[in-house]
C-alpha cells in the first residue's frame, strides 16, 4: 500500500511540474476562445481536472502541451455551446445618434471582458513573442473571434496564432485537412472584415503615445472637453458595455461625456493601467463624501492621429483583477 501511495504521489508531482508551466498561455487560450478571463480561469482549471485524471493513460505520442491545448480546447467548444458568444455593443448594431438620450443597461447580455497584460504575460526575452500575444489578444481580435461559428475559431486560432498544422487541427477536430483549410479561409476572411487597424496601433510604450496618455487623463481630470477633442480622432468610436448604445465621432461622444456625466474639475481621476496590449485607465467619481470610487474602465486604441476606440466598460468587479484600488 505504501509504495503504491508513494507511487501516486509522485506520479501527481511529476504531472503539476510538467504541466504547470503551461498555465499561463492556456489561460490567454481560453481567453481568446471565450472572450471572458473569468470563464477561461475556470476552463483552466476544469482542462487540468480532466488532464491529471488522464495524465496515467497520457502515452507521449504527441507533445504535454498539444495534449493540454487538445483538452482546453474541447472544454472550450462544450462551454461555447453552453453559453454563447460574448458580443461587444459594436457587434450589435449601428451607432447611436442621440447622446444625451438616456442609456439603459442590457445587464442579460454576457459582455466580452477585458484581460490585464499582466495576467496572460508573455516571454519578456523574446520580443516576437511580446509583439504576437498582444497583437492575439487585442479586444477588436478577441470581439471578432466571437462573430465566427465555434470550429472557424477553434482553426483560426490554431492555425494563425498557435501555428499548428492543418493536420494537427484536423486531427483535434475529427475532420479532414481539406475542411481545415476550407473554415480557415473563410474565418480570415470574416476577420479582415471584424479586427480592423491592427497593423495602424502605436506602440503602447513609446514616448509619442505616453505623452498623449498623460494628456489623455489630465483633460478627464480637467473636465477640459476642448482638451479632449484634440485628442479624439474624428471618427473615433467609444462604446460601454453593459449599455448597448454606441457612439461614432468626436462631436457624439463629447455631447455623450457632457449629457451623461457632467464632470467638474477634479470630480474624475485616472489611474492607468493594461488591458489586452493596450492602454487602459481605471476612472474614479468623487462620491458626496468626497472619495473616490470606482466608475468605468477603460480600453484605448491608440493610432498616430489620437485615440480611435474606446472600450468604456462598467463592471467595476473588474478593478480588483486589474490591481486598481477600490478607493482613491
């Protein structure tokens, strides 16, 4: 008995030191499969259940992290048949152009969620990986996966960002190289359609875009909408989940901020953050006790013209997953 416990144990041991380091990159998998960080935590952990139960029939003939991608990919495809995609407002319909219209929450909608950079991570040595995760994990790339049926998403993502091979894929999904070939071509071709600007983005941390930043968070802080439209694109976009509505154009959106938040100087604070290889700020109101509370965070788009998109979102159980205070 006792050598049989030892044997367990070490079988168990032997699993979590081969399959740990893995986590991180099944993590952002699940992410970009299901649009939600909360969703694909819980599909991690359910891939590693399922993997260390299996682990004793495990026979090498593919690598431990094929294995684990074929596991977390399967729980993935069942969970999406359970509970659908995860839309952005922009998925929905088209923009709103009535800013100072009320908007009401769609709370009954399963959102997209954002990710922090500092979740997913990627190989600080290897810049070419730094540059693939973020461009793999953007929210316009992650919200056009969600347009695209299950198995066209399973094969992008294998295929053009895990870089499997057709017969790989084939194999996963039980079908032949042909029908890869075939869901992969029109999955692009929905893509081109879905995920524009990607090749437009700025780099997050290089001085031209710092210093828009800064600027950027002081005329919020300000309340200066002049200071705001500057640094506006013309046609900028800025949506708000839970609120179905969106807006195009810097006009709408600063007739938006003014009719739907009014700030006064000092009422708003901005601390930054990173979201999705992108600039974000978590923003703080001033409560009638003069604190400041959580309100919305926000995702920027940033181009060499201004800010283009803004993904303003109102779920403030967010804050904590991105180390942002729950009171200034």
């Amino acid at each position: 008995m006792t050598t049989m416990a030892n044997s367990t144990i070490d079988t168990d041991r032997d699993f979590q030191e081969l399959a740990d380091p893995y986590r991180r990159e099944l993590l952002a998998h699940c992410y970009r499969m299901l649009g939600s960080i909360h969703d694909a935590e819980d599909l991690v952990q359910e891939t590693y259940l399922r993997a260390w139960r299996s682990y004793g029939d495990f026979e090498g003939r593919s690598s431990l992290r094929t294995w684990l991608y074929r596991i977390a990919t399967n729980v993935c495809l069942t969970a999406i048949d359970q509970r659908g995609r995860r839309p952005m407002p922009t998925g929905l319909g088209g923009p709103s152009d009535e800013p100072e219209r009320p908007v009401v929450a769609a709370d009954e909608v399963p959102w997209l969620e954002p990710v922090p950079d500092s979740v997913l991570g990627a190989d600080a040595a290897d810049p070419a990986t730094i540059v693939a995760a973020r461009e793999s994990t953007r929210l316009a790339f992650v919200a056009a996966l969600q347009h695209l049926p299950a198995k066209q998403r399973v094969v992008l993502i294998l295929r053009d960002v895990l870089k499997w091979r057709a017969a790989e894929v084939a194999e996963l999904l039980d079908t032949s190289t042909a029908a890869v070939n075939s869901a992969l071509q029109r999955a692009r071709a929905q893509l081109e359609q879905d995920a524009p600007m990607r090749d437009r983005l700025v780099e997050p941390t290089g001085p031209d875009q710092r210093d828009l930043l800064e600027r950027y968070a002081k005329a919020f802080e300000d309340a200066d909408i002049t200071g705001l439209i500057e640094l506006f694109k013309k046609d900028i976009i800025w949506e708000m989940p839970p609120f179905p509505e969106w807006f195009l154009g810097a006009e709408n959106v600063v007739r938006l901020i003014i009719a739907q938040c009014a700030p006064t100087p000092g009422e708003l604070r901005m601390v930054p953050a990173a979201a999705n290889g992108q600039p974000a700020f978590g923003l703080y109101r001033r409560d009638e006790n003069g604190v400041h509370l959580p309100y919305h965070l926000q995702v920027l788009s940033v181009t060499g013209d201004g800010v283009a998109h803004a993904s303003v979102f109102f779920d403030t159980s967010l804050f904590p997953l991105f180390g942002l205070p729950e009171r200034l």
